[in-house]
C-alpha cells in the first residue's frame, strides 16, 4: 500500500532502481525515496513501508489516515532528503531490461518480487527461456595462460561460412591451446590453426541419411578431441588434436561423453525417461574400457570432477546421495548424504557441492546449500533475489559468477556472507559465459570484442577490439555463446554467432 501510494503520487517507486535485482535488494535493505512525496503523506507512507510487519498500520489505521487528508495536496516537492542511491554492495551496476529469448530448452516463470514497479505485493513475473542443461564446459574454461603465443599469431577472425547454402546450423566450436576445434553437419572435425584462423586439416561426415542428429561442442583434453561420431550414429570418435588421426570410435546412439577425472565417461544409453542408466569410463587415448556400472538417479548427467582421480555421481533419486568415486576403477570410496528438498546441483568446485534450490517449481532460486563433500556439513545462504543460470555457475574461492542469459549479464556472488558482489553494468549487455584467467573476468560481447572485468568489483579493466563487423545486426539477430573466451599466452580466443576469433589479451601485449 505504501508503495502503491509513492508511485501514484510521484509516478516512481520508492525504491526506483536500474533493474529487478537492485530494486528487490533495496526493497529489503534500503530506505524509500520519499524526496518527490507531498509531505502529509510522508507519515502514513513510512508507517506503510517500515521493515519490521508489526509497526506497519492496519488497514482501518491507514483509512482513517487518509481521510484526515486535506482534498488537495500540494504538488510534487523537490526532495528534501538523501535518495538512497545505488546499493553499496552492488557498486554502481545495473541490469538490462528483459525481453525474450531465443534459447533454452523450457519455459520457467522468474518471480522477480514485490515492489520491483512499485505495485506493493504484486509479483513481477517475466518468462525467460532457461536450460538445465550440464554438460561439461569445465575443458573450455581451463587456462593455458603459461603457454607461449603461437609463432607467427596476428589477430584473425573466421566465419566459418559453407559453401552448402542448405547448412542450416553453425559449427559448433570449442577453443583450446591446440587451436580452435569445430564440428558441423557437413564435418565431422576441424581445426582451425591458432596463428591464422585457417582450417589445418579437416575430417569428413558421413552423408547418410539419418532421421535425427545432433551437434555440440567438441571435447579437448590433454590433446584429445571428442565428437559426435562421423557415422551420425550419434555414437563418439576420438581424434589425436594434433595430426587429426581418429585413435577411437564408440558405436551409438549415445547419451552424452564427458572428460573428468582423467578419464573419458560415457553414458551408454540414450537420454529418456528412464531414470537408471548405465555408464562406462575409458582410457583418453585408446579407448579401453575401464570400468561400466549402472546408476539409479535423477540426474541426466551426475558426475562431476574432483581432484586427484576422483569424480563425483550424484545419486539422488536412487542409492541416494552424493558418492566419491575412484575416476580409474568405479568404485566407491565415500558417500555423504545430500540436502533434503527439489535441489539442483548446480555445480562442484574443490570438492565442494553448490545446490541451487527451485522455488515454487519455477527454476529460480534464491537459496543456495553449500556441502563439503567429505563431511557433509551442509550450510544454506539466502541471496536477496533470485537467479537462473542456463549453464553451471562458475565458482572461484567464496565468489560465484553466473551468466544471466535473460538479462545479458554478470552476476557475482559472496558466498561467504551470501550477498551479492556486484552486477555487470546494463550497458555493457554481456554476451557469453565467463571465465577466469590469471586474476581476470573474461567474456565476451555482442560486438565481439573481449571484455576484461576484476572480479572482486566488476570493473572494467580493458577490452578488445571487435573481430567481426556487426553493424546494423540488432540483439534479437545475435546469440549468447556459451562458450568462454580462452586465454592461451598471452592471446584470447572467442567464439560468438559471426564465428570464430583471436585477438591480443587486453592486459599484456602479444609475444612478439
């Protein structure tokens, strides 16, 4: 009610702000901005918005409040008090206006909360496009920051364009020391060199006629790479990164492959319904099996890298809770038991859990369970607004990045205190996933130049030139990628909807 008065009154909210985030995080730890309220009805609206429910009034108390209201009230004043300003902890950042997506899986509703246009207790709701999807991007945030810049490197681009004006989908790329590695419907596996942009070698795809297909992000690790296989059986081929020789191949259909642990996991079965599956891990380079079993859960991807040869499966849903498994041998060596309640696990870091938890089956959360995964101990942090990341957040320390596809920006949480760090500004419109190279913020933007961010503020450091000319394209035409930039010596490297690209690191300058 207060707050519905303050914007009939002024036509802005007591707690106006750039974006929802700030807005509900004023909401519950600023004062109002009552500077343009006419005075009489400053004590009736401050009594409306006191933190504490018990010294609001009742609704009988605020009638007879503004019944003792003269019939016309003076005009709007010139504030006579402080506006609360930007929120201390968020700097001076904001968020971009939501608009809807092109991506993602499923539909999820955001409550965005009370008060966010002043319309006191009317959720703000905005449908965003969202994915739950898991699959592992650790292999494409991984530095190579001691490696030595590529003789003879200049900055280049590539569009990856075909000359087949039936390819309807963009290679899908994924950029490592060794260069920047690609598949599409007509290749099977390319790479691009990592001094020039241009394709070393490249190794043909089936042209038989399949009822589906699939494409995603070639796998690197340790000089391997890993795609869909080229028969389209949706079944796996490994290629030696370097010379491109196929070491490899896997039958399909598969579920899905990911490099943890020192080993390749492979889900055996296809994605469904079903919620036992069965698993097998094989030695990188020449594929033999080492070990299969099969797992009872919910999750469509359960395991998650640990350190030292270890992996962990989550097994909720099944046996139950969160196992520690030998990457080398299958076995078990431990097992905690979980949080209770509809918790995702959004990511694992150090051999920690981070648990987002949905509200309301909407696919946000707010509530955040941290677990050591050793002991188990278990404690729950409550940020001030909710969030939704498409991918796994990135965790570095007691800080959380998450990419907010929605809003094209860059959240960073303390999740020590659970509170927000900051938020990247609304103009800068954040366009992929972050990463985290020798004390920097990468990511990249809808110009595709590089944007380098410290972490501890949000500031900008310095930024890129642009590899592509995206003049006259509007937002709606261009994608989040979601795939970080890479940093290799002292050159960065991207992938964005134009294609494919190098630039110097905005820090240093290129080796000469």
């Amino acid at each position: 009610m207060g707050a519905v008065l303050v914007y009939a009154a002024t036509g802005r909210s007591p707690f106006e702000a750039e974006n929802a985030y700030l807005a509900a995080y004023t909401t519950v730890h600023g004062e109002p901005d009552l500077g343009r309220l006419p005075r009489p009805l400053r004590p009736l609206v401050t009594a409306c918005l006191t933190k504490d429910p018990a010294g609001r009034p009742t609704s009988g108390e605020v009638l007879k409040a503004l019944a003792a209201l003269p019939e016309e009230l003076p005009d709007e004043e010139p504030a006579d008090q402080p506006s609360p300003g930007p929120v201390t902890a968020l700097t001076d950042t904001a968020m971009v206006p939501a608009r809807a997506k092109r991506r993602g899986r499923r539909m999820r509703t955001v409550v965005a909360g009370a008060a966010v246009l002043a319309v006191a207790a009317t959720a703000v709701t905005a449908s965003v496009l969202a994915s739950s999807d898991t699959s592992d991007r650790a292999v494409v945030r991984a530095a190579h920051p001691s490696a030595s810049t590529p003789a003879g490197w200049k900055p280049w681009h590539n569009a990856l364009e075909s000359d087949d004006k039936t390819m309807d989908m963009k290679p899908a790329c994924t950029p490592d020391a060794l260069g920047v590695f690609c598949s599409s419907p007509q290749v099977a596996l390319m790479r691009l060199s990592p001094a020039t942009g241009r394709v070393d070698w490249t190794r043909p795809m089936s042209e038989k006629k399949v009822s589906s297909f699939s494409l995603s992000e070639p796998v690197v690790h340790d000089g391997v790479v890993y795609v869909n296989s080229a028969d389209r059986s949706e079944g796996l081929d490994a290629y030696d990164g370097r010379t491109g020789k196929r070491l490899w191949h896997l039958d399909g259909p598969l579920g899905g492959f990911s490099a943890l642990g020192g080993v390749l996991l492979v889900r055996l079965d296809p994605l469904g319904t079903s919620r036992t599956a069965r698993y097998a891990a094989h030695e990188p380079r020449t594929g033999a099996e080492l070990w299969r079993r099969t797992l009872t859960g919910n999750s469509a991807q359960p395991f998650y890298e640990g350190s030292q040869g270890l992996l962990y499966a989550d097994l909720r849903g099944g046996s139950g809770g969160i196992a520690r498994v030998d990457a080398r041998t299958g076995r078990n060596v431990g097992v905690v038991d979980a949080p209770k309640g509809d918790l995702w696990l959004a990511t694992v870091h150090d051999g920690t859990a981070y648990y987002a938890r949905w509200e309301n089956d909407s696919g946000v959360s707010a509530a955040f369970f941290i677990q050591d995964l050793r002991s188990g101990r278990t404690r729950r942090i409550d940020f001030p607004w909710s969030v939704d990341p498409e991918a796994p957040p990135l965790v570095r320390g007691d800080a959380m990045y998450i990419f907010d596809y929605d809003h094209e920006t860059l959240l960073a949480l303390d999740l020590r205190h659970g509170k927000p760090l900051w938020t990247s500004d609304r103009d800068l419109r954040v366009f992929s996933e972050p990463s985290l190279h020798d004390g920097r913020l990468y990511v990249t933007m809808p110009d595709t130049s590089v944007l380098a961010l410290d972490p501890r503020t949000g500031q900008e450091i310095g930024r890129t030139g642009r590899s592509f000319d995206t003049t006259g394209q509007s937002f709606e035409e261009l994608s989040p990628s979601g795939v970080p930039p890479l940093l290799v010596g002292s050159v960065l490297y991207g992938v964005s909807g134009p294609g494919v690209f190098s630039v110097g690191d905005v820090t240093r300058p290129a080796e000469p």
